[in-house]
C-alpha cells in the first residue's frame, strides 16, 4: 500500500515538474517583455510561482487525487487503476495546452489569460481559420508540447511499473488508516488550493506581492487564471464618497471648454457640422516606431513622421492591450477597467456616448470601416450601437483578391476603398477606419515583399507597409473636395512589439502615436502632454466647438484640471499624475513611484509623499466608484 501512495506523490510532483517547465518556457519566449535584474527578484517569483503552481494543481489534479485516495475496496482492480490515470493525465493536458497557449498568446495582451477569453472567441468569425495560421508561427510551442507530453508518459510509465503493487483486501485496520490519510489529504489539498491558511484565499492579485506589476505574468500561471475568473461577472458597487463629493473629485460629464489654445495653430478655428473627421486607428502601433517619439530618431514610418510634422502632437497612452478594448476608449471614452472586455461584458447593451453620435447631433454622416470579417469582435455591431449609421467590412468591400489569408483586407486597397467612398459620402461627415495589417502574423502581399525595411523585429516590415498605405491613401485624399476641410486624427487601438528600454517599461509598453492633422494648419507642434485614448472623443469635442457636455472617463487636452492616465491590469489600477504613477489594488495600501527616476516602478515611495500619495488613492477610487455605479445603473451617457 506504501508503494501506491509513493506513486500517487509521484505523479503529483511529476505534474509540479511539468508546471514550472512550462513557466520556464513561458519566461524564455517573452523575456523582452519583463524586468528580472537580480537574483533576489528572481527568488521571489520562483517562490510565488511555487504558491501559485501548487494552488492550481490541488484543483486540476483534485478529481485524481480524490478518487485515488479514497478508501474504497473497488482500488484493488484493473480498470478503477486506468480510470485514475485517465483522470490524471486530462488534468495535466490542461496544465500543459493553457500554459503553452500562452507562451505565444501573451505577447499580444501582456497579461495571462482569463476566462473572457472564451466570449472573445465567440465574437469574431475568424478564429478557426487563423489556428492553422497560429500553429505553422508557432510550431516550436507545438513541438515543446510533444516533447512533453512522450517524456511525461515515458516516466510516468517507468516509475509506476517500478512502484506497481497489489492492494490487499480492506481490513477495519487499513481502512481506519486510508481514512485518516484521506481526510488529511483532502484538508492539505485545501489549503494548497487557497494558498495558505490567511483570512482569504489566494487571488490574481497576490502575484502583485512577490514582484513588479510588470512581472507578475511570471509569478501567475494560466490554469490558474483561468479558473480564478470563472463566473467573474460584472462589477461590484462601490461607495468610497458621498455622491456630492465625489462629483467634485471625479465626474464623467464632461463640460465643454470654450478656451481651446489650438485654435491659433488652424487657419481659422474648426467648427462642429463643417469641418469632417476622419479618425485613422492603426493596429498594434507602438510610438517606438515614430522617430517623433523615439530618442533614437530611428523611424519604420517615414510618411507619418513627416506628417506629425506639421501636425499637433501627443505622447499617446492606450488604455488596454487590446483591439477589442482599444475602440471603445478611443471611440466612445470606455477604458477597460475590468477583467472583461465591455463589448463582451453584460454591460454592453448600456446606453454609451461616443463621437459618432455627438456628431449625429450637428447633422455629420457617420461609417465606421474595418477589412476584417464582419462580426470580428463584434465591432460592427458596436459600431451600429454608440451611433455609426453605417460599417463596412470585408463583406462589402466583395474581393478576395485583396484577402489577407488570415485577417480580413490589406491596408493599401482598403484604405483606397475608403478614400473612394468618401468621395460619394455627404459632408460633413465622420468616418472612423480600424486598419489591420499590422497584425500578427505580419503579413504584405507580394508585390510589395523586400520593399520595406527588415528591422530587428518581426513587425518592424508590416508597420512599414501600413505607413506606406496611409500615404497612400493621403496621396489620393488630397486631391478630393473634402480634403482640405477635413481633420485628420491618427493614433492606434495599442502598443506591439518593442525593444528599446524606454517602451519596455510598466508605462512604456502603453506607449502610442496620437496625432491630429489638418490642411488648415499654420504649423506643428509636438506637445509634451500626456494624451491617453479615453482623452480623444472629449478633446474632439473642444476642437470643433460643440459646446455641449459629453460623457467621457478621459478629459479634454484643454481642460484646466489635472491630467492623469490610467489603466488596469491583474486587478491593479495604475494612474499616472505629472512625474508620479501610483498602483493601487483594492485592501492594500496604495504604492507611490517617481516614474522619471524610476520608470520601472521598483521603489515605492508612498510614505516620503503621503500627500502626493492619498491624492492618487482617492482620484483612483472616485473613478473606480463612478465606472463600477455607472456601469451597473446604466447611466453611461448625458441625460
């Protein structure tokens, strides 16, 4: 009987092996992406990574371990033993195919997956035909989990013919003694599953406790995720202030501001039902890459580089890290302040502000254009709910001649397309474009292959070829009637790849071009103000004079108040003020950084500024109580 429980030990440490394997996979494939620059550091992620590792397989390995070592008479045959090592082995699957997944998909999110991951998939019409795509980009992943999984059997195997033993008949004795080692077991189990013996169980923000916000990926494992955010729905309410106080800290209707000091840079000022909009969002475009905003001056978009030239510039922080949450902050002021994403979430359906339909109100036309399948992400419907009167997609621009083979059209005939279009569109109208060919997996069509540079990294040849299909499409725009009285707004759903050290950063990895141009301007200005997405729709707003009151969580570049970014990620709420970026996570005091000293956010310096300190805590939570209320209240819009 020792033998048995000898191999049930076994194979429990045997799966513990294979975890931590995959997170050093997982390390190894993304290490451009952390900060791991002493051993201390890397001692307190190992141990977090052991908390956490033992924590997920105490619930995938629980259905084995429980069956195993129950105290049943039935251990003793042949197929109660195969049915264990079933149940043993589609745990470990689970471990393995989440954790490897992950190993490719992170970089494309920058946080482990969760369980919204399902609602994604199912909002897009694209995903089966982009897993042979995943596997050939990825088929040293696929290898690794071949590899793994004849090792694990081979092993598993050896060892369990080595320690194969018959089980005697149930004695009152044994049975006395398999009990007492059952109910430890079980308690043992439960207590690894929670993470300890603490008040709480373990969450996904405990990670935050052994490293950096940027390296918590490394302390969590996506099993663990996984689990963790199932059933996670909606958001709580919260009460941090008084309704009265809290309008004076923090309040999303935003009004109007009749001082806008840009107006001096136009010809004459822009003006609401005359001037046209035309809003270019670029997919996964790091500032990185614009000489403008990069101090190595080293440019892979030389046409929007001499635009941003004679155009009023940002430094662009995106809300979220992905295209699903990028739209809404640019386009309706909605940040992701959540594990799930909004167009996903059961707070969809609210009634959301947004460009389109303020500009509805001074008689603009309104399209919303993305070369993807229709119905990826469910953008179109999107679109049609905060006000676009009309989308096109792949479905009406009808030529797969110019189809990808993975995402939908390229850049350069859909971006002509939509200069065509616009040809045939009223003005004044307001039309927004999702580009898309600055996606993984990077593809150009061939006749333009070779034409761009190569670069360090593998996008650096795609991002080439999208600057060179908005010249393009900036090439024909100039010619038509509506060019020179339109405003161009250029900026992207959020950062990709990069290699320099100051877009690697906690801040930097947000980093992103947010340009506006017009034909009307005397001359450029690259402003040092920090801009994020969430800013533009009510910056917009104060450009073409509406004069009206908009419901937006940024504010206007032109507002006299006290601009701030933020974002969340892994249950953290990161704000930024001037120099000082804080990260405060709920039941935990908040943590202060001087992000021009320290642009990685190691040293806390919370108690040598408590007031800076408390000014960031109670921003962050009037922002937290005015999201989380309004959202469930469905007051996402001026009345």
């Amino acid at each position: 009987m020792k033998l048995f429980y000898k191999q049930i030990l076994f194979r429990y440490l045997l799966a513990l092996a294979y975890l931590l394997i995959t997170q050093i996979v997982f390390y190894l494939l993304n290490s451009s992406l952390f900060c791991v620059d002493s051993v201390g550091g890397f001692f307190r992620i190992s141990l977090g990574n052991l908390r956490f590792g033992l924590s997920t397989l105490s619930v995938f390995l629980a259905p084995y371990l429980f069956f195993a070592l129950l105290p049943l008479p039935i251990k003793t045959k042949k197929w109660y033993r195969i049915c264990l090592s079933v149940l043993y082995f589609i745990g470990v699957e689970f471990i393995l195919i989440c954790n490897l997944i992950d190993c490719g998909y992170f970089r494309f999110t920058f946080k482990r997956l969760t369980f919204d991951i399902f609602n994604y998939l199912g909002v897009g019409g694209d995903f089966n035909s982009l897993i042979p795509q995943f596997i050939r980009d990825y088929w040293h992943i696929f290898l690794i989990f071949i590899i793994l999984n004849v090792l694990i059997v081979f092993i598993d195997r050896k060892i369990s013919k080595r320690l194969a033993t018959s089980i005697s008949t149930l004695t009152r004795k044994t049975l006395v003694k398999e009990s007492i080692v059952f109910v430890v077991s079980v308690v043992l189990l439960f207590v690894l599953q929670r993470g300890g013996l603490q008040y709480r169980p373990m969450g996904i923000l405990e990670a935050s406790n052994y490293t950096t916000t940027q390296n918590t990926a490394l302390v969590l494992n996506t099993p663990y995720t996984l689990y963790r955010t199932i059933g996670k729905k909606g958001v709580e309410p919260k009460q941090y202030f008084k309704d009265d106080k809290l309008a004076r800290i923090f309040n999303p209707i935003q009004q109007a501001n009749n001082e806008v000091w840009a107006d001096s840079l136009f010809t004459e000022p822009l003006q609401a039902g005359k001037t046209n909009v035309v809003l270019i969002i670029i997919e996964s475009y790091a500032a990185e890459y614009f000489s403008t905003y990069n101090k190595t001056k080293t440019s892979y978009v030389p046409f929007l580089d001499s635009l941003a030239q004679h155009s009023l510039v940002f430094q662009g922080y995106s809300n979220g890290k992905r295209s699903i949450d990028g739209i809404p902050a640019v386009v309706s002021s909605m940040p992701i302040l959540t594990e799930e994403s909004y167009i996903t979430s059961s707070y969809s359906g609210n009634e959301l502000g947004s460009i389109a339909k303020t500009l509805r109100e001074e008689n603009y036309n309104t399209a919303f254009y993305h070369g993807g399948y229709n119905g990826t992400m469910n953008f179109n419907v999107f679109a049609k709910h905060v006000g676009y009167e009309n989308y096109y997609g792949k479905d009406e621009y009808n030529n797969n001649k110019d189809y990808d083979g993975n995402w939908g059209i390229f850049d350069e005939p859909f971006l002509q397309y939509m200069a065509k279009h616009l040809n045939t569109t009223k003005e004044p109208f307001f039309s927004t474009v999702f580009t898309l060919s600055s996606h993984h997996p990077y593809t150009i069509p061939k006749q333009h292959i070779g034409r761009f540079p190569k670069g360090t990294l593998i996008v650096h040849e795609t991002v080439g070829y999208t600057d060179y299909a908005i010249r393009r499409f900036f090439d024909y725009a100039k010619h038509q009637p509506w060019y020179d009285n339109t405003l161009f707004i250029i900026t992207a759903d959020h950062s990709a790849l990069t290699e320099t050290k100051e877009f690697r950063t906690a801040l930097g990895l947000y980093r992103i071009p947010i340009i506006f141009y017009s034909p009307k301007m005397k001359h450029g200005l690259n402003s040092d103000l920090v801009m994020q997405q969430i800013d533009i729709y009510p910056t917009l707003c104060d450009l073409l004079h509406t004069n009206k009151p908009v419901f937006a969580y940024g504010q206007s570049i032109f507002s006299n108040k006290e601009h701030y970014y933020i974002y969340y990620s892994n249950g953290e709420y990161i704000v930024m003020i001037g120099n000082y970026a804080s990260k405060y996570r709920d039941g935990y005091d908040t943590q202060l950084f001087d992000v021009k000293t320290d642009p990685d956010m190691k040293k806390d310096i919370s108690k040598l500024h408590p007031q800076i300190t408390k000014k960031h805590t109670t921003l962050t939570e009037a922002i937290i109580q005015q999201y989380n209320n309004r959202l469930i209240k469905n007051q996402t819009k001026v009345k």
